[in-house]
C-alpha cells in the first residue's frame, strides 16, 4: 500500500477487495458479494435474484430466467469515510460478533468481524490523515470528530 493513498487530494485508489463478504445495511436487509474499501469509500458488489445453480422443476426454472436479468448489481457505495463517525464490535450472543461503522446521520453498517482485524488501522488512518477528522479510541472501538 502506497502512502500517496492517504494523501488528501489524490485519487481515489482501492485499497482492499474481500469476496464472500456478509454486510447489513441498517434498514435493509444483508446481502453478501464483494466488497471493496478505497481511499474515499467502501462498496459492494453483490449478486441479487440470480440463479442459484441448485434450481429443479419447470416452473422454477422458468421463474430463474425471468429474474436472471436484474442478476448483477453494483459497484454499490454503502459508506464514505469522510461520514463516518465511529467503528467497533457489536457483540452478540450465541452468533459470531460484528464488525459495525456508524455514520455521521447515526446509521450504521456491519460487516464480518474478520474486516475489523485487516481494515480498522487503516480506515482509522484514511479518515484522520486524508479526510481531517480526529480519531479517538473509545474502550473497545473508536469515535471520529470533525
């Protein structure tokens, strides 16, 4: 990764791409699919109402190629860093833990617990060194601050 990334005023470049990628958008329901974090934004590219290769029958088959069309959706923005106001865990019982990011409007965005580990210290960095805001740990995750 090259520090001309964190820079303000460069283009936007990725910084890391995960496949396979569970993410909950607060009032929508979790989609899973490729996600992608850059200098400026986090997307998603995720597949929505296309075949699951399992389909069986006539009726269903049929059914399949009707949606098959609106297959592929994306590259879709679902964060950008400059709102984000904090990061951590949302700790859960009896299911794994996540990874969640609140925005500046107070939404927020969970993503698998794994992106906390590789992604935390560098959108930490991106918002504090390219972005302007002040980043402070708060117990288990962080807050930002214009």
């Amino acid at each position: 990764m090259d520090d001309a990334a964190f820079a303000p005023d460069t283009p936007e470049v990725e910084i890391f791409r995960k496949d396979g990628t569970p993410v909950a958008i607060e009032g929508e329901r979790g989609k899973m699919g490729e996600i992608m974090l850059t200098n400026e934004r986090i997307l998603l590219t995720h597949e929505s109402f296309g075949p699951s290769g399992t389909l069986v029958g006539g009726i269903v088959e049929l059914a399949a190629e009707g949606v098959a069309n609106r297959g592929a959706k994306g590259p879709r923005e679902i964060v950008r860093l400059s709102q984000l106001r904090a990061g951590g865990t949302q700790r859960r019982r009896m299911i794994p833990d996540l990874y969640m990011l609140t925005l500046a409007d107070g939404s927020t965005v969970r993503l698998h617990r794994v992106l906390r580990k590789k992604w935390d210290p560098t959108i930490r960095r991106l918002i504090s060194e390219r972005h302007g805001l002040t980043v402070t740990d708060d117990g288990d995750g962080w807050r930002a601050e214009p």
